[in-house]
C-alpha cells in the first residue's frame, strides 16, 4: 500500500470520526463533541490534501493551507447557521 492510500484511508477514518462526534454534540449543543468534530474534520481535510497533492506532485503553500483553512470555516458557519 502506498503512503497516498493511507492518508486516504485516514483521511476516510477521521472524517467517520467527525460526523460521529457531530452526531453526538447534538447540533453543537454539546460544546466539547462539537469541538471534537470540528477538530477532526479539519485532521481529516489535512489528510486528504496531502494525499492529492502528493498525487499530483505539488506541495501546499501558504495560500493553499489558507484555502483550506476557508473551507473548514465555511463549512462550520453553514453548519452554526
């Protein structure tokens, strides 16, 4: 298995994680689940970008980290809102 499989592989993991923890924060709700899910939505993210950058030969710089830093929040406020 090639180290892009396991960061995949993690990546999926993580992310099962995460919306098992979000199911648990009861819409955030529960501040400390809701915090875990966020957390390990955002290791998850982290994961799957480095495996498709890795893929495609290119490494995450500043703007990209930020890109995806955006998406987490983007994705948190929709889910607050």
């Amino acid at each position: 298995m090639s180290i892009y499989m396991g960061y995949v592989l993690g990546s999926v993991a993580l992310d099962i994680l995460a919306n098992l923890a979000l199911e648990k924060s009861n819409g955030f709700a529960r501040r400390g689940w809701g915090s875990a899910a966020v957390l390990l939505i955002m290791a998850a993210f982290a994961l799957l970008a480095l495996a498709v950058w890795l893929v495609f030969g290119q490494r995450l710089n500043l703007t990209s980290w930020l890109g995806v830093g955006i998406l987490i929040l983007a994705i948190l406020l929709i889910r607050l809102g």
